[in-house]
C-alpha cells in the first residue's frame, strides 16, 4: 500500500526591523513597562515600516522556507496563506505572494482566515490536499500586519500584538505516520464579539463617522478571551492526544500560540506538561496572530529544539474564537 503522508520540508520566518519596546509604548500611552511584562510576559515587538504589507513579509518567510526545503517556486503547486490582515479586500493576498515569488499558474492559491488560529487551520488543510494525492508542494504561510488595524490610542490592546510572518513548505512522503500525523479544529461561534473589528465589513461598510469612531480598529474583551483561550487551547490539544493514543510526557515540544505567557503558563499546568517543553518567544514578538505558531516553529527548528523521531504539538486560539491543534512527528 502506497502511504501519502504530508512532511514538512522546510521552515522559514520574518521580523520586520523595527522593534518597539515596552520603554518606547510607554512613552505614547498611559501604561508601564512593568505593567505589559507582569500582565502579558511581553517585553518588545516588530512593527513594519510604512511601506510595508503582510504580502511582503509573508513573502521573506516563505523564500526562507523554500531554500531551507531546498525546493524552487516552480515546484510548489498549492499556496495558503493564513491572514486577517491582507494586504486589500479583495483579492486574495495569497495572488500577491504567488506572483511575487513566481510561483506557477497552476498552483491553488488562497487566503484563510481563522484569526490566530489561522496556521494550525491552514495546515490541517494543505496537509489534507497533499495526503488527497492531488497537490505535491505546499506553501503554507502566516502573515500578519496587526499593527494596522490595532488602535495605538487603545492602551488595552496596543501593547499586546506585533507583526511578522513565517512558512513551512510541506510534501509527500511514502512513510506512513510522519509529518502531519493529525489534527483538531474547532471554534466557539457563540463568542465572536469577545474579538472582532465593528465596522468596515459588509455588514457596516465604514463610513467617515466610523473611521472617526475608530471602529475600523480591534475590540477585544481581554479576561473573557484569556478564559475561553485557556480551555480552547487545553481541550485541543487533549483532544489530539487522546485520538492518537499519546500521552502529554510523549510530546517532546508544545508550540502555542504566543498570545499571553499566563495564558501558557496555565495550559501547561492543565496539560501537566513542564514549561521547558513549551518554546516561548513572546517576549520578542508580542501577539502575531497566524504567525505566531510558524515563526516559533521555525526557530525551534533551528535552534535544535527538534530532533529526528520527535512528535511536536502545536496549539491554538484565536478570534471567532477558534481553536486549533497538530500533531508533527519528524
Ligand atoms: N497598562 C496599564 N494598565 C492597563 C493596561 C495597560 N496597557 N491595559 C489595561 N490596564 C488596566 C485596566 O484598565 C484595568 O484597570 P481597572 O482595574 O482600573 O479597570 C487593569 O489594568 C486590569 O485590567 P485587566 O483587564 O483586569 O487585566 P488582565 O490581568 O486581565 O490583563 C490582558 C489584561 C489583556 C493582558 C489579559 O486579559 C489577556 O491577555 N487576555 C487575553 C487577550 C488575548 O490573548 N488576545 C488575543 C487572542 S488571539
């Protein structure tokens, strides 16, 4: 029998350049450094220069993943880039990066957006296509322009979400139970107001009162969202682990999105997995929704965090709410 498994070939990230600290946010707005640390374990953040887009950082992250996977643009036909924050409306930002990078006209290419879950999602979804037999290559990308859309008057939000991007490159292997060996989604419908952006979508169209209002930036209702990503995220990824008959003491690293080192503090202790085995860099990026995951993935990569035979767990939440959880073994 001929097993298609999907693997990961290469990884990749991007940080802008500038880094705003807790000392310079503090300088603009009614807060402390101390106060973000305490509250979020978050000490700087990237943020993009004026001219730059989720497009383009999505595209740094992916040339990086396509020369660690040792592949060329040409050979990827599928490309899903996981965004809330795309470059337009329409179309698709994915066409960009497509473009950009040369990827042929025949690849599949899409945005997904399931907020900071977005990742996890769009893996889940690649990995199926390419286990289908119908895709060979994969892109998948997390891209995130989070300083656009947040309000810098909003001491509550600002301080919390940065910017950035990171990619995977995925393939087939005739190896059965390596790479993507599983995953879980799912999401709380019944919460999308805890996290969401009130006007400027179909259902309000912005106006010139709206923009003035500010609604066209992020509301989030923060300790309702702390308690439901806590047991999204603890769910999830007992979920998986039940499925595939795994215990916690068998996952050699958890990736969580990095949204709030309280809110992984506690899924570790729920999970009763040690903290040495969750990788954490929050305190770089802040929050970078959909490129959380990936940008963590890759550098746990690289710094030797994973070995060969090991099974990594990531695991998220995000807006809508959604969760999400995947289980790699290498
Ligand atoms: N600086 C100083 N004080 C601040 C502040 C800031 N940047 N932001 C809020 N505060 C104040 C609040 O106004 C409040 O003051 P009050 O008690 O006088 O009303 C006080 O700090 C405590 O706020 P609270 O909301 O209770 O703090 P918290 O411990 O819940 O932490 C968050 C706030 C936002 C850090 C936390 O709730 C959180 O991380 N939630 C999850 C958010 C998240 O992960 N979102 C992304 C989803 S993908």
């Amino acid at each position: 029998m001929v097993h298609n498994s999907c693997v990961i070939l290469g990884t990749g990230s991007y940080a802008p350049a500038r880094v705003v600290t807790n000392d310079e946010l503090a300088k603009t707005i009614d807060t402390s450094p101390e106060w973000i640390f305490t509250r979020s374990g978050i000490r700087e953040r990237h943020i993009t220069a004026p001219n730059e887009a989720t497009s383009d950082m999505a595209v740094e992250a992916a040339k990086a993943a396509l020369h660690d996977a040792k592949l060329a643009a040409a050979d990827i036909d599928l490309l899903i880039l996981a965004t809330l924050t795309p470059d337009l409306l329409l179309p698709a930002a994915a066409c960009q990066v497509q473009h950009k990078l040369g990827i042929p006209t025949h690849a599949a290419c899409f945005d997904l957006n399931a907020a900071c879950s977005g990742f996890i999602y769009a893996l889940d979804t690649a990995s199926a296509m390419i286990q289908s037999g119908r895709y060979k290559h994969a892109l998948v990308i997390g891209a995130e322009k989070l300083s656009a859309i947040v309000d810098w008057k909003d001491r509550t939000t600002c301080v919390l979400f940065g910017d950035g991007a990171g990619a995977v490159v995925l393939g087939r292997s005739t190896k059965a139970g390596v790479g993507v060996i599983g995953a879980k989604l799912g999401a709380y419908g019944d919460s999308t107001d805890l996290l969401y952006i009130p006007k400027g979508g179909s259902r309000h169209p912005a106006t010139a009162a709206s923009i003035a209002a500010g609604d066209h930036f992020m509301k989030m209702k923060g300790k309702e969202v702390f308690k439901l990503a806590v047991r999204a995220m603890d769910e999830a990824a007992r979920d998986i682990l039940e499925q595939h008959h795994l215990r916690a003491d068998q996952i050699t690293l958890v990736i969580p999105h990095q949204a709030n080192l309280r809110i992984i503090e506690a899924v570790a202790q729920y999970l009763e997995i040690p903290m040495d085995r969750f990788y954490v860099n929050l305190d770089r990026y802040g929050n970078t929704s959909s490129a959380s995951v990936p940008i963590a993935l890759d550098e746990a990569r690289k710094a030797g965090r994973i070995k060969h035979g090991d099974i990594t767990l990531l695991v998220a939440f995000g807006a809508g709410l959604t969760y999400g959880s995947a289980l790699i073994r290498w």
